[in-house]
C-alpha cells in the first residue's frame, strides 16, 4: 500500500465537482482530516494560517507559512500550487486572490477555528458559509481498498498490544500504571500517536469514558481496556476488551452473567453487517438482545460510529439514523453494560462493511479474557 493508493491523483477534482454540485464556489479547509483526505498533508494547528483553498473550478492553492513550506512539499498529494506566507504578512488576501470570480458560499472545515471563520467574513463579505462536510462527508464514508487495508494495518497493530495485556495488567498496579506501559506498546506497535489509553477497573467500569486514575487493581476484579492510536498513515485504530485480573481469581457472578450476554449482543450486531442494512437496525441488534436480558438501562451509548482519519465520524451507528450501511463502510461495533458502583464490560471491533457482509479488521478474542 503506497502513499499514491490512499491519496489519488482524481481525489481533488472529485472534490471540486461535489462542491459545484453543492452550489459552492470553494472549500476553504485548515488543518485537520478534510485537508489530509485530499492533500496528504499532515498539517500544523495553530495561529498561522494554513488553508487549502479549493475552487469549484480552477488551480486548488495551499497557502502555508513559509518556515512550514518544505514540510507541505512533502506531502504525498499532487494536483495544486503551494503558497506561502512569512510572519507578520497578512494571509487573508491570499485566499481571496486563489479564488477565480465572484464568491458566493464557500464550504468551510467543519473545526475551523472561530477566529479564521471571522476573518473570512472579512475577506469575502456576503459570502455564505457552510460546512464542508455536506460535500466530502459522501467521498469519505465510503472507503476505498487502499483506506481499509490502512485500517487493517491500525487493527492489527492495536490487536498486537491486547495479546500483550497479560504482561502488564495484574492486581496491585495501578490504571495510570498499566496506562503508561499500554501507551508505550501502542507506540512500539508501529503508530504514529497514542489517542486515548481507557484502564477502568472495578467501579471505574461502569464509566464508559473513565480514563484512568490512581487507584490499584483488585484480584479478580473486571477491567474494561479500551485503546486506540494513529498510524503513520493518518489512519486509526479503536479496540476494546474487559479482562478479569489476578488469574484463577473468581470475578463476580453478576458480572460473568451479564458478560455472556454482552458477548451475544456484540456477535449478533457483526453478523449483522450486510450493506442496505441501516445503522439504527444494526444499533437495535445489539440492543435487543441486551434489553431482553434485562440490562437495556445499562447500555449507555451508541452501538457504534465510524472511523478512518478521525476516530469519530460518518456513519454513527445509533437510534434515529436511518443511513442504509455501504460496502466499504467502516464502523466500530461497541455494545457495552455498565452498572453504577460496581463494573462494567465494552467489547468493541471495527467492521467494514463489504459487499456481501462485514469484515473484522480486530480479530483477538472477545470471550472474558482472565490474566
């Protein structure tokens, strides 16, 4: 899988067709996964401006500051012109002069700072302004060969830290101690970034989002282990797993329960995987069986959302989405029980959905793992 796979020559000029058929004029994208996705370029956040200008018709322009040009150069996408900026120059009137004729509505980065949204009005008054996801959100939901296999590499290096997890989750450590050697298997897995690094053990459980903290791991104790990172890439992985620590250690009755039922929720959903099958009835798979056990209460979010340069985008796997799943889709499948002060279990894979089904890119166990 080369760079020219994942960032084609075409992919600019699909954009700029979306965008006239939209009935913008341009999208305006500072840094972020929209400005990866079409240019390859892994740009800097910060105070001075970086924008792909790209117009519905005509040469597309990045406009970087100077001291960041050689890093824009080597960027894997082709198919526009690199302008730069030095400190204490204006760069507003750069975008303004890459737009050929009048400016109507343009298509901004849906996390664009305030502050250069402001300065937009300024520099295009009248000018509508809209998200740019209307337009690359139908371009980037679906992925191409090269998008999932980069996928598959992100699985299978984040896969590689859980069959680790024996090595550093054991009773008496604690949730910021595992977290910190996790952080540095996830790197030595071959990502570029750690993102977030969940340790949840006995009460921290039932938090879904916990994090960590100080507090030590008990024997026998459940703990959910929910790690993900980026790849070199640009891509992402996202797997959760609960283990019991402390080996032969018994986990408590209530627990191993409701963990069989979360493992049937968690298997029917991916089985479920099938284009024309929509989000909100791959969110009721799962569900059903969970509120049928009785713990309907206990499921506290979405079964799913999906994933690519951003850990959290299009589709989202919920109630009230009726979207119709796609071959080359990709979602996480996360069901999870979650019991106020006592524990909680979150079993998650990411699934692209195929022409004839769903494919795992996670592939370690999902049965309650005791170490």
């Amino acid at each position: 899988m080369g760079t020219d796979d994942l960032y084609p020559a075409g992919r600019l000029a699909e954009a700029q067709r979306a965008a006239a058929a939209a009935g913008l004029d341009a999208l305006l994208l500072t840094p972020g996964s929209d400005l990866r996705y079409l240019t390859g370029y892994d740009a800097r956040e910060g105070e001075r401006l970086t924008c792909l200008v790209l117009p519905a018709e005509g040469e597309p322009t990045l406009i970087v500051p100077v001291l960041e040009r050689p890093d824009a150069e080597a960027a894997p996408g082709t198919g526009y012109r690199i302008v730069d900026h030095a400190d204490g120059a204006d760069p507003w009137p750069l975008v303004r002069a890459a737009l050929p004729g009048p400016v109507r509505a343009v298509g901004l980065a849906d996390r664009m700072w305030a502050q250069q949204v402001l300065a937009l009005r300024d520099v295009l008054p009248g000018a509508a302004q809209r998200l740019a996801s209307d337009v690359l959100r139908e371009m980037r939901i679906r992925k191409s060969p090269a998008e999932v296999a980069a996928l598959a590499e992100a699985g299978a290096a984040i896969d590689a830290v859980h069959r680790r997890m024996a090595e550093w989750l054991r009773p008496g450590r604690t949730e910021r101690e595992v977290a910190a050697d996790l952080a540095a298997a996830i790197r030595a897995a071959g990502h570029a970034t750690v993102d977030f690094v969940i340790v949840a053990a006995g009460p921290n459980g039932a938090s879904p989002h916990h994090g960590v903290s100080d507090r030590p791991i008990g024997v026998g104790e459940p703990v959910v282990v929910d790690i993900g990172g980026t790849m070199p890439s640009g891509y992402r992985s996202d797997c959760t797993r609960t283990y019991v620590a402390g080996g032969p250690a018994p986990a408590p009755a209530e627990f191993v329960d409701y963990y069989a039922v979360l493992w049937e929720a968690q298997r029917a959903a991916v089985a479920a995987v099938a284009p024309g099958v929509t989000a909100e009835a791959l969110d009721a798979v799962a569900r059903d069986v969970i509120t049928a056990a009785g713990f309907g209460d206990a499921f506290l979010h979405r079964t799913g959302h999906g994933i690519g340069l951003d850990g959290h985008e299009e589709p989202y796997v919920v109630t009230g989405n009726p979207r119709p799943l796609e071959a080359g889709m990709a979602f996480s499948v996360e069901p999870g029980i979650y019991l106020a002060g006592r524990h909680g279990a979150r079993i998650e894979d990411i699934v692209v959905c195929t022409t004839d089904g769903g494919q795992r890119l996670n592939t370690t166990p999902t049965e309650l793992i005791a170490l």
